[in-house]
C-alpha cells in the first residue's frame, strides 16, 4: 500500500482563512478545500447587530480540509493551531481522520482499493 495519509480538518473564523493559508503554503501544503459552514457549539456569546444586542444560534466558520502525510500531521496543526488563533471563544477545532485510499480523476491514478476507474458510457 501507498503512503499512510490522514485528513486534517479545521474549523476556524473567516477573519483567520488568509493567516491559515500562508501558514499552510510556509510548511508545503497548498492543496487544501474550503467551505463556508456554521457552528452550533457554543452558547451565551452575544453580538450586536446594528445596535441592537442578540445572542446568535449559528455562527459563521470556515471549514479547511487537507490531505496530508501522516508524519506531517503534527506540523500541519501546529501551524493552524497558531494561525487561527485569537483567544477569544469559538476560535475553532481541528480534527484528524484516517484516509483509506485516494484518486486523482484528472490523471486516472488511484490505488489499488480501485481496480477500475473507466468510466462508463451509457448503452
């Protein structure tokens, strides 16, 4: 079998994405997703909205995933771990998965949990 991968996933504020992402380019990855998505996690934290004060049920995070060398695991939090963060509630989480396998569709590589990767035509 190939190199063993793992997937690093983080939540984080919109206002970090750009701090996250040349860290990122720093330490060699550059092949990352991002995706806007809400938190439901913490509570009782209130904002103002044109001067009226709320307590929101979401909050706005993005959602950065990359596909990463196990032994760069480590590096890789490190690093958004110290470009996320602001000290202030709700600065994010980070979660790491393992990958079982991987394909490239552009180039038709894949590994050998695939045997197949031909499309098909319809008949």
């Amino acid at each position: 079998m190939g190199t063993s991968m793992q997937l690093v996933i983080a939540i984080i504020k919109p206002l970090k994405l750009d701090d996250v992402l040349e860290a990122l380019a720093v330490i060699g990855v550059q092949d990352v997703t991002v995706t806007e998505t809400k938190d439901y996690g913490q509570r009782g934290q209130t904002e103002i909205y044109r001067g009226l004060q709320y307590t929101p049920k979401f909050l706005a995070m993005l959602r950065i995933e990359a596909a990463v060398k196990t032994d760069q695991v480590a590096t890789v939090t490190k690093s958004i771990i110290r470009a996320a963060k602001t000290g202030q509630p709700n600065d994010g989480k980070i979660f790491v998965l393992d990958l079982e396998h991987e394909s490239h569709m552009r180039v038709g590589k894949a590994d050998e949990m695939i045997d197949d990767i031909t499309p098909r035509r319809a008949a």
